[in-house]
C-alpha cells in the first residue's frame, strides 16, 4: 500500500473506533496487570496494612468471595449483553440496520461491558494467586480483597448508570442529536474554515474523454482517496489523472475508475493507482459527507412510512438538516483540481456541490412526505430560514429549486383550503426572503 502513514494512522482508528470489542479487550489487558500488582503488593507489603473489616487468613473464605464476585458479576455481563442486544434489534427496526454503528461505537457501553468482564478476569486470576500469598505465612491477600470489594462498587453503580442510558439513548431526540453530532463534526473536518480552496489558474491541459482507462481491481463502496499521495506520485512520474469516481460511490470490478491523461495504462501503474483509493463493504464518513446527511434522512424516512407514522420525528431530522446545511453554507466547498509543487494540475478529484447536498438532504423527505401537511409545511419554513444564512447566490437558487419542487407538489394533492393557505404562506415567506437579499 502507498498511503501515506497518516492515512494508515486513520484507517486503524476508524477501524478501532467500529470495534465493539476495541475498549472491553483493553480493559481485560489491564485487569491482568491489576492482578499481578495486587499480588506483588500483597506479597510485599500486607502485612504493614490491617483493615478490622477484612479477614485474610483463610484461604478458603477468601476463594469462595472471589467466586462468588466473579459469578455474579458474570451473570451482570451477560444480562447487560443481553439488553445491549436487544437495544440495537429496536433500533434497527425503529431507526435503521445503518444506525447500528452508531450505538456499537458508543463508548459508554463499551466501557461498560469492559468493566464487568474485566472484574469478573481479575476474579478468576485473583483466585488462582491468593493462595500464593497465603503460603507465605503471616502475609495475607489484603489488597486483593479491597481492589475486589472497590471493583464490585463500581460495577453496580455502572450497572445503573447503564440502564439510564440505554433508556435515554433510545429515545428518538437522543439518536437524532446523536446522528447529528457526526455530521457536525464531520462537516468540521471535511469542509475547514481556514482551508485554501483557490482555484489553481493553471488548467488541466488534456482531454481525459480519450485517455486512457485505469480499471478498478475491487469491488465496493469508495471511502478514502489518498489526494496528496496521489498528487506526489503523479508528480514524480508527470501524470495527470481525473477520477471518475469520488468517495461514497459504489465500484464494480473492471469499471473505470479514472483516466490517464496521456500514455498507455501498464498493470502496474493501474495497481499503484488502486492502491491509493480504500474501498469497504459500507461507506464511512471519512471523506463522504452526503454519508452523514442521509442518515438523518434515513430516520426521518423511516418516521414517515405507514408502519411509524411519526411526523415529529421527521420534523426534527428535518430541523437538524437545516442547521447542517448553514453550517456547510458558511464554509468553503473544497476544490476539485489538486497542484504539485510546481502548480500544475495533477489530479481532479470530484466533490459534492451545496446543490448535491440539498438534493441529498431533502429530495428522499419530499417524496415521502406527500400528502403530509405538517411536514411540507416544515420543509418550507427551514429552507426558509437556511436561505435568510445562504453565503452565496449557488446556494440560494439550490434552496429556491427545492422549495420550488415541494410547493409544486403540495399545491398538485388534495388539500383543504386551510392547509393550501398555510402552504402558499410559507413559499410567500421564501420568496421575500430570497428579495430582500
């Protein structure tokens, strides 16, 4: 793989970060080290500590505590893993199976679980070891028992904290505030106030409708395109490549990829040029940011279909879109030729315009709300807004269009009198907004 070390650092991270597994497995390394500790402590300096409400004598009793702690903290796990499990099959169904991964990287629960079966390893390593301080003589296993005793503590009061925040984290509000919190950061990382987006006045001087095709090698969605290890290896061989394809979008096998603006594609050069895009089986937010606009989307196409029927729902998506999309509108969109050193034109990368977006952003939610007034009604009254924040005339007409596509179709359906006034009030609202600008 050519990517560079940064982008290895990302992809071990963002695989990390989707790994339940990832803090539970920590937290067991850490409670094998707790047990060798405590037994080090235990042989070294017990006998300089008495504690009247601790009885370390008999090895006996102090086996069967830690049983008894590692049993029924076992059975807590597994009854947390339990209602873990049935939180994401009532998410799933209620908000989506592609919000699963945003509960499975919630950290909370992660630490949770972690604690419970980290307890349950120091136990059982803990029961193996005591014996080893008892044997010698007038050294009991005090600190074993008190690390035991803190550690049970802490489990039952995590073993409540857990079930708040399993019942909060599955209300509607917490999922979508959830949801909405990654596209904001996602907007953050992708789309930096501070970043350069100059236009480089050098152009691409080729046509790549005739150049030469370099193939995908892989199927599967694009979620990363190394652009600054590409721009350098173009660079050292001068080449000048335009992708066909950007982040988010599907591959298939032998399809074209890019094209080589001049001179014959080699296996090799085609395998090098592969090696800088990371493709999956899902997309992922990296560099895809309609990834994070269409699960808020997906909630509220879920909260809009006949077995849910659940407009408020949809009405707080469709807010939350609309403070995405302010936030995208005060930024600059990033440009998509990439220069060497040199400021040549090395690569051309396709990215998402604010129309793209609020196509993404709201076409699915028009469709299916039809014929549900209070949604359109919403729909009209947060483009309204987002347009009185638009930075640009690009993205007042992007906005314009779509409330034009929501009014035409709410005027077409049948509808009361009241409701069409309420309607024609709202676009009313958006053309005088659009005029005062």
């Amino acid at each position: 793989m050519n990517l560079h070390a940064k982008d290895h650092l990302l992809r071990v991270f963002y695989f990390l970060k989707g790994a339940f597994w990832a803090i539970p497995a920590m937290l067991l390394f850490l409670a094998i080290w707790l047990a060798v500790l405590t037994l080090w402590l235990d042989v070294n300096h017990s006998k300089n500590v008495v504690f009247w409400f601790l009885d370390g004598s008999d090895v006996q009793d102090i086996e069967a505590t830690l049983a008894t702690t590692a049993a029924a903290i076992l059975g807590v796990a597994g009854v947390s893993f339990s209602v873990t499990i049935a939180s994401l099959t009532l998410a799933s169904q209620q908000f989506g199976p592609r919000l699963i991964p945003n509960f499975i990287e919630d950290r909370f629960t992660q630490t949770v679980l972690g604690f419970f079966v980290a307890t349950f390893l120091f136990c059982m390593l803990s029961i193996q070891l005591s014996g080893v301080v008892v044997s010698q003589g007038s050294h009991t296993p005090v600190f074993t028992l008190i690390v035991t005793l803190v550690l049970t503590i802490v489990d039952l009061l995590l073993l409540v904290l857990f079930i708040h925040h399993v019942c909060v984290s599955m209300q509607a509000d917490s999922v979508i505030a959830g949801v909405f919190g990654e596209l904001r950061q996602c907007i953050k990382t992708l789309l930096p106030k501070d970043a350069d987006v100059t236009q480089p006045t050098a152009k691409f001087e080729c046509n790549v409708e005739h150049g030469e095709a370099v193939r995908a090698l892989v199927d599967g969605y694009i979620q990363h395109i190394d652009v600054e290890g590409l721009v350098e290896y173009c660079e050292s061989h001068d080449l000048q490549i335009q992708f066909e394809h950007r982040a988010g979008d599907y591959l298939l096998s032998r399809s074209v990829l890019a094209r080589l603006c001049a001179g014959p594609v080699s296996p090799k050069l085609e395998r090098k040029i592969n090696d800088f895009v990371v493709t999956g089986y899902t997309r992922s937010p990296r560099q895809d940011l309609e990834y994070c606009i269409r699960q808020l989307v997906e909630i509220a196409l879920r909260a809009l279909s006949p077995s849910v029927n659940d407009p408020f729902t949809a009405m707080t998506c469709i807010d939350r879109l609309g403070t995405g999309l302010c936030d995208i509108a005060d930024r600059p969109m990033p440009s998509s030729a990439h220069t060497d050193s040199t400021g040549k034109v090395r690569l051309v990368v396709d990215n998402p315009d604010y129309k793209g977006l609020v196509d993404a952003a709201f076409n699915q939610i028009r469709q299916a709300a039809s014929g549900k007034i209070d949604v359109t009604i919403r729909l009209l009254e947060i483009i309204c807004s987002v347009i009185s924040q638009a930075c640009s005339k690009e993205q007042v007409d992007a906005l314009h269009h779509q409330a034009k596509l929501i009014y035409s179709a709410a005027i077409d359906s049948r509808v009361q009198s009241e409701d069409k006034r309420a309607i024609e009030t709202r676009y009313h609202d958006i053309n005088v907004a659009i005029r005062q600008r």
